[in-house]
C-alpha cells in the first residue's frame, strides 16, 4: 500500500493467517489419527489468539492512522473492524465449546475472504487517500 508500518502488519498478519491455515498436525486428511489429548485444539487456539492479539493491536494503529489524517471513511471503517473482530471471538468461543480440532472449510475460507477484500479494497481506499493528499 505505500505505508511502511501498516504494510508490516500485513504481512505478519498473512503469516500468522497462514499458521492458522496449517494446521497440518490436525488435519484429518493427513493420514495420521488425531489425537484426544488436546494438542491440536490447543495450537488451533493459540494460533488464533494470536491472530487476535495483532488484528487488536494493528486495528488500533489503523485507526490512529486513519484519525490524523482525517480520513473520512473512519467511521465505516471502524465498524468493519468491529464486526470482524466480534465474528473472530465468535470463532472463538466456538471452537472452546466443542471438541474441533481444526478450522472448518468454511471458517477458513470466511477469513481468507475477509483479509483479502479488507485489505485490497477498504485499506487500498484509505492507502490511496493518504498517498494523494498527503504526498501526492
């Protein structure tokens, strides 16, 4: 996007998406019995933990961005953090209240769809914002 700080975000957001996306370990098509113990429902969660912990963090870097230069989509922006936010905790406590061991396909792709039309279209807008009035 042409912003430093907002861009390494991103990309430790993709990365911390794609072990969440690898749950090899878990994954019933790999062959190996899953086990019962709770490992692989405890990586799932603390890789979405902490997934959770940096969206919070660069939301909120985002969002103080997106105030200083008076961007004026903050608000509707701000909801969508909101509602992706609440539907993550969802998933959340989702996955604590049952035996999943592992996204489900839909869940996984929801997230992917999200991350990509997010970042593609809602933070190109503001990235483009930014780059006219601000050095263009």
């Amino acid at each position: 996007m042409g912003i430093d700080a907002l861009d390494a975000d991103h990309r430790e957001m993709v990365r911390l998406l794609n072990e969440l996306f690898g749950c090899e370990e878990a994954s019933p098509a790999r062959a190996a019995p899953v086990a019962h113990d709770g490992s692989h429902k405890n990586r799932l969660l603390s890789r979405l933990d902490a997934v959770l912990i940096h969206l919070r963090s660069h939301f909120q870097c985002e969002e103080t961005f997106l105030t200083a230069i008076g961007y004026p989509r903050l608000e509707q922006h701000r909801r969508e953090h909101a509602i992706e936010m609440a539907e993550l905790v969802d998933l959340q406590r989702s996955i604590i209240a049952t035996d999943a061991h592992c996204l489900s396909e839909a869940a996984a792709e929801g997230i992917k769809r999200w991350f990509f039309n997010h970042v593609i279209a809602e933070d190109r807008e503001y990235a483009e914002f930014y780059l006219r009035n601000f050095l263009g």
